[in-house]
C-alpha cells in the first residue's frame, strides 16, 4: 500500500493505492476531509479494428449511502445517472482525451464512485484528479499527469476548494485542470467576473495544481506499472506525399464553400475521386488514401490559416458572422425568440410557472429545488441527418447546463419575481457554438417573456489554431464546425456588458498558458459586446409586462403564526380556497403567499380569502360577527374565522340586560366593535357603542377619539343607561 498526501488550500488531500480494488489496473481511493472516492482505470486486452477514434467511458457515480441516506422512490436503490453524475462524467473524459497516444484504440474506462460525503466538500475534483493518478500507476500510456482544484472568490480573495457554504457566497465558482507546464480544461460559472480576476484565478488554481501532480508522480514512480506499448500505424512517406499532391487542392477548393451542406458534399466527392483512382484490388493503397484524406483536412484549415492569414470562410480571426435575431415569433409562448448566427441558429421559448413547477433533485446530500431550468435539444435534421429520437445524451445535458449556467447570474430572485422560469432551446441549424446560441437566444426569450434580467447575455466560442514547434498561433472568434473539429482549442465565453458569467474551455494540445488565455479572454469580450448590441436591435429591455397567456402571481405576506390557518388541518382550508376559486397557491415558511391565476378576478377572490383567514382583530374596527354561543355573562360573536370576541352583557344595549337571551340567538349575526384585545389575543367586544346616542364604557367614542366621563354620572354623552322608569302600575311604594 503506498499513500501520498499534499496540503490543498485548508485541508489535506490524501491519495492512496493498493488497498482496495487491487485487480482493476490501476486504482486509487482519494480523500478530502471526510469526502472520499475510489477511482478505477482498466483496459481492454486487445485493440478494437477498424476504428480511429479513442474508445474510452468515463463513469462517475453518488450512492446515497456516502452520506448516510437511503434512495426515495419504490425500489430504494440508485436509479439511472443523475445530472450530476452525467456533468462529473463529462468533466472527467474531457481533459484526458488529448493526452492518449495516436493509435490507442483498446476499449478504456475510467469509473468513479462516491463511498463518503461530508457536508462541506464536493467531490468532483476530487474524482479528476484520482483518474489521472489510476491512470499514472496503471499500463494505460498517457502523456503525463494532471489534477484539479476549485477556485471560489470571497471579498475578493481566492479561495482553493471552497466549501459548499462558501460558494453559495462565492462570485465565482472555477474547476481548472492542469499538467504541470499548462492548463487543459477550465469549467466556471460566475457573477460577472472581470477578465483580469478570471485570469487571476486560474493562475491560482494551476499553482494548487502543481502541488498535487507532484504527488502523483512520486506514487507513480513508487508502485506504477511499465506503459504499454502504442504501435502507431504511419503511411510510407512516399505513398502520403503522392496522395497529397493528388487530394489537396480540390479538398481546399472543397473546405473554402462557405455553404457548409455544400461543402461537405464538395469534401465526400473529392474523397470519391480520389478512391476511384485506386484499383479495387490494391485496399492497402485505399486506406492509405482515406487516412491521408483525413489528416489533410486539418492540414488545409492550419495552412489556410497560419500560412494565408484567413481562415476558410473568409472572415478576419476576429470577425463573427452575420446575426439575426426575432422575438415573439410562438404566439402561445410566454416568450420566445429566434437567434441565428452563421449557420447556426436556435429556436428558444420562455415559460412561467409556479413553486409547484420547481424540479425537485435528490442529491447525495439531500433533496434540493430548482427554480430556474434551461434544456437543450439536438434534433438530427439541425444538422441533414436522420436518427432516432432519443432522450437527452450527455452532450445535449452539458450544453443545457452551459447555457443555464450562463442565465442564471441575471435571474431575479424569488422574491423580486416568484416564478418558476423555464427555457427551452430547440436547435434548428448547426454550424459551431450551438450552445452560446442557446445563451442569446435565451436571453431575449426571457425579455420577450416580461422577466426583469438584471442584464442581457451573450455567448460566443473562441478557436485557437497552435503550432506547437515554432509558437505561431491564432486565436479565432465565433468559430464554425469545421474549425472547432480540427483546431486546437473551444474555449466558450458568456457575459454580460460587467463582466463573466460561464466559462468552458476544452483543448487538444498540451496545454495552453495564462498569456494566451488572457488574448483569447480580450477578443471574446470584443465578440460578446458586439453580439449584445446586434440582441439590442431586436429588444434591449425587458417587456413591462408578462404573457396574457402566463400566470398572474399576486403576493401577499401573513403572518408567520398565521400559515397553519391558511393550510388548516390535513392542508383542508387551501384546498378548498384552490378549489372555489382555480387559483394556484404557494405559502412559504418566511409567510409569503403566492396567488397565481391567468384570472385577475379568481385571484382577487383567493387573497380576499386569504386576508380574512389570516386578518387579527383591530381595536375601534366594526365587525359583522356571528353569535357562536350565549352565556350568563353575554356571548361569544365569530368576528373573524376562527376567532371569537366576548360581547359582555353589559355591552350588549344601553338600558340593563337581565337575561341575554332575550337580546341575541345563535346563529345571529350582528354588529359589534372592538373594545380591547389584551396582550394574550383575547378579544372585548361592543354592540352598544354602535346603537344611537351611545358608546362602550372603554373610555372612547367610537371615532378613535378618547373622551371624559359626565362628572354627573350616567352614560357617556349625558343620557342614561338605564332603561326609562315605569310610571305608576307595578311601582313598588318608596320605604320610609
């Protein structure tokens, strides 16, 4: 068993080998406070034929039992991968793929389990940087090591792994993943960060980086095992330098049509000619031709744009194609709108909803609620081709998270705007950067939708086209397909006019420094602040007011004490009040009722319930009560639902009541007043006080203004109380 531990901001991070899984080629347990993950990597025995592309699957997975819960639902046990596992699997597959030799074709994967989770850390940098210490002591060639850190940023300073509480304070939340020499792969989202503090950040975090590496590397020289060997398949150099001197110029005639559709089929048919060319019966000459074809693509973009200076649509490195975008263009949508930029263009529509449309997540660490959602989806014909349709994949769920990551910095709070948003983009056409489409194109939905964004966003995606050896480089804006396929970098930017909002950056070299990071951050921004002014054109501002078609939510705010009458025993009272009415009805713990309707009137007659059921008594207000019970003393009225009042006999009228009965039923209603409440809520009430040529004995006059009693006695206001004396009759005789 060999352990390796390094100080990682304010704890210890503990990797260990040796243990547990020993039969998987490499393996590793990493730990981080009390968080703790086993990370595996294995490989197939034997190469798989005819494939060229790397056959690795990354795997990560939470059991509820790391944190001492058990699954909810009917069978108890962990389900299908949540979004949280598939955006950490995504996160992990992302940095290591560059870093496998050319020719690696056995089947590769790299499994993550969560065993422990502590309230405080989260584990996905944790599980990074354990698959790239599985894979440094196991026979898997990769170049070399890398591992992650997070990045928070509290009053200013940065903070290497912050804990969960700390990043809901947090104005950014950084994963940054790095070999020694470089960064490969950033992951942000943000509260409009300026691009120098971003830069800030990421030298922070690669500079955490480095410590950890040099762990994994003293683990791997201890207890690694000998790489295995890539036999990498080349072309004679003769054969490649005839084929290229045949296939080259009609493939870069083919690549430079601007038409993308037009081009592709350009490309297939130089690659039919070429084929056409060689017998049938020489296939080793054939494939020769289809892997030379392949690399000269990525020749052609490179020359075009390192050797001409221009790139294959002819736009400067800094030039974003033609924008155009719509707004209300579904009519029964809350908001909707369409962004086209280039070939690339998005549908996106804005819904509204209520708390009770919030999706509810269960996570290791307990079951959470979200309000704001954006998904994204891929339909084949975006891009002319048929498939089956599917549910979301990982990448149609990692473009979603990118894009609602971009969003949400601009949602107004809860309070500011209690609804449940909603928003949905529907890619109609692609041709590169679809999910910063999604971004604008969900910007101006949510402002045709009435929603008060502190600010519109904007997304653009950077390329950057490297030679290694000598150092050129270029840096494009907006980049189209076939520059994202074959170039270096896809480092994706959203903003609003103040600063950062998400950041993703994936790369296919070694790595790239903070000064090319810091020109490619500067010419984004450029990019970004003119794809808002383009958005502005179509709408700057928000509506000033939401859909006809979306609910109408009213809130009112009762107190605290008061929500068990508005809910009543068994949620019976709001049910009723929902089903009288067809409002929707949301009560919150702080007190605040939310009352949604399509229907001003239905909601009006909801929260005129509301207000009644929560209402206190006020002293000197006039009540039509109900007489719930008679006693010798007086009675109890019902002045307000569930609240009684005594009317002492003696407030009953102005003469002497002997018998209450006489006066009042059950069942009556009457009018009565306010007198006193005493401290504990105990209610005097007054029927007398509103009869003619009187008030209550409270010393007031029923106009809020107190008085003096008549120093000759009697009733206030100088008449009598006392009913008039009978004259003759039944008098009795005076004593003597």
């Amino acid at each position: 068993m060999h352990t390796a531990q390094v100080e990682v901001g304010r704890s210890t991070l503990t990797i260990e080998t040796g243990k547990l899984a020993k039969q998987a080629d490499g393996a590793v347990t990493v730990r981080y406070g009390d968080t703790f993950v086993i990370v595996t990597a294995c490989a197939a025995a034997t190469a798989r034929e005819g494939i060229d592309f790397l056959p690795l699957t990354v795997d990560y997975r939470e059991y509820a039992y790391a944190s001492g819960r058990i699954p909810g639902g009917f069978f108890k046990r962990e389900g299908k991968p949540t979004e949280k596992e598939v955006l950490t699997s995504r996160l992990i597959d992302r940095p290591f793929r560059p870093l496998f030799p050319d020719g690696w074709t056995r089947e590769t994967q790299i499994i993550a389990l969560l065993l422990s989770a502590d309230p405080e850390n989260d584990s996905d940098v944790l599980a990074l940087t354990g698959a790239s210490a599985a894979l440094a002591i196991s026979s898997i060639p990769v170049a070399h090591p890398i591992a992650a850190v997070r990045v928070g940023l509290l009053d200013g300073a940065f903070v290497i792994n912050p804990t969960y509480p700390e990043r809901k304070q947090s104005d950014l939340d950084l994963i940054v993943a790095g070999s020694r020499a470089a960064i490969v792969m950033v992951e942000a989202g943000a509260r409009e960060v300026r691009e120098d503090v971003m830069l800030g950040a990421l030298e922070a975090g690669h500079a955490a980086i480095r410590d950890i590496i040099d762990a994994i590397e003293t683990m791997a020289a201890a207890v690694g095992k000998p790489k295995t060997d890539v036999a990498a398949k080349d072309v004679d150099a003769t054969v490649r330098q005839e084929i290229e001197a045949q296939a080259l110029a009609p493939l870069a005639d083919a690549m430079r049509v601007k038409d993308k559709l037009e081009s592709y089929a350009q490309v297939d048919r130089a690659l039919d000619d070429l084929l056409a060319s060689i017998p049938d019966d020489d296939p080793d000459r054939r494939a020769d031709a289809k892997v030379v074809f392949k690399d000269l693509k990525e020749k052609v973009l490179r020359d075009e744009v390192l050797d001409a200076g221009r790139r294959l649509d002819g736009r400067a490195f800094d030039q974003v194609r033609d924008i155009s975008s719509d707004i209300g263009v579904l009519p029964r949508a809350h908001g909707s709108a369409v962004f086209t930029r280039g070939e690339t263009q998005a549908l996106v529509s804005a819904t509204l909803g209520t708390a009770d449309d919030q999706q509810k997540i269960e996570l290791v660490d307990g079951e959470t609620y979200k309000r704001f959602m954006l998904h994204y989806n891929f339909p084949p014909f975006s891009v002319g081709e048929v498939k089956f349709l599917r549910g979301p994949g990982r990448r149609e769920i990692g473009h979603g998270h990118l894009a609602e990551r971009s969003l949400a910095p601009m949602i107004p709070s809860e309070e500011e705007f209690p609804y449940t948003l909603r928003v949905v983009s529907d890619i109609l056409e692609s041709n590169g950067s679809s999910s910063m489409a999604s971004v604008c194109g969900g910007a101006l939905a949510l402002m045709d939708a009435g929603v008060p964004m502190k600010r519109p966003v904007a997304g653009i995606a950077m390329g950057l086209i490297l030679d290694e050896a000598s150092g050129r480089h270029a840096i494009l804006s907006d980049i189209a397909g076939a520059e994202d396929h074959y170039g270096d970098m896809d480092f994706k930017v959203a903003g609003t006019s103040e600063g950062i909002t998400a950041l993703q950056m994936d790369i296919k070299v070694s790595g790239i420094t903070t000064e090319r990071m810091r020109e490619a951050l500067a010419q984004a921004r450029a990019g970004r602040l003119h794809i808002l002014e383009k958005m502005g054109v179509t709408i700057s501002t928000p509506r000033e007011s939401i859909s006809t078609h979306a609910p109408r939510i009213v809130t009112i705010q009762i107190p605290v004490d008061k929500i068990r009458d508005v809910i009543g025993p068994g949620g019976k009272t709001i049910r009723s009040i929902i089903d009288r009415t067809g409002v929707k009805i949301d009560v919150e713990d702080d007190g605040r009722v939310n009352v949604a309707s399509t229907d001003e009137e239905s909601a009006q007659k909801a929260i005129a319930i509301i207000e009644e059921l929560t209402a206190s008594p006020e002293l000197n207000k006039t009540y039509l009560g109900k007489v719930q019970r008679i006693t010798d003393f007086g009675a109890f009225v019902e002045i307000l639902p569930g609240i009684d009042g005594l009317l002492h006999v003696s407030e009953i009228a102005h003469y002497r009541v002997n018998e209450v009965r006489n006066e009042l039923t059950e069942g009556d209603q009457v009018l009565v007043k306010v007198i006193n409440v005493d401290p504990s809520g105990k209610v005097r009430l007054s029927r007398k006080a509103l009869l003619p040529g009187g008030s209550s004995d409270n010393g007031d006059k029923g106009d809020g203004q107190p008085h003096r009693p008549d120093r000759r006695g009697g009733a206030p206001g100088g008449g009598s109380s006392r009913p008039p004396r009978q004259r003759g009759g039944n008098r009795e005789p005076a004593r003597r």
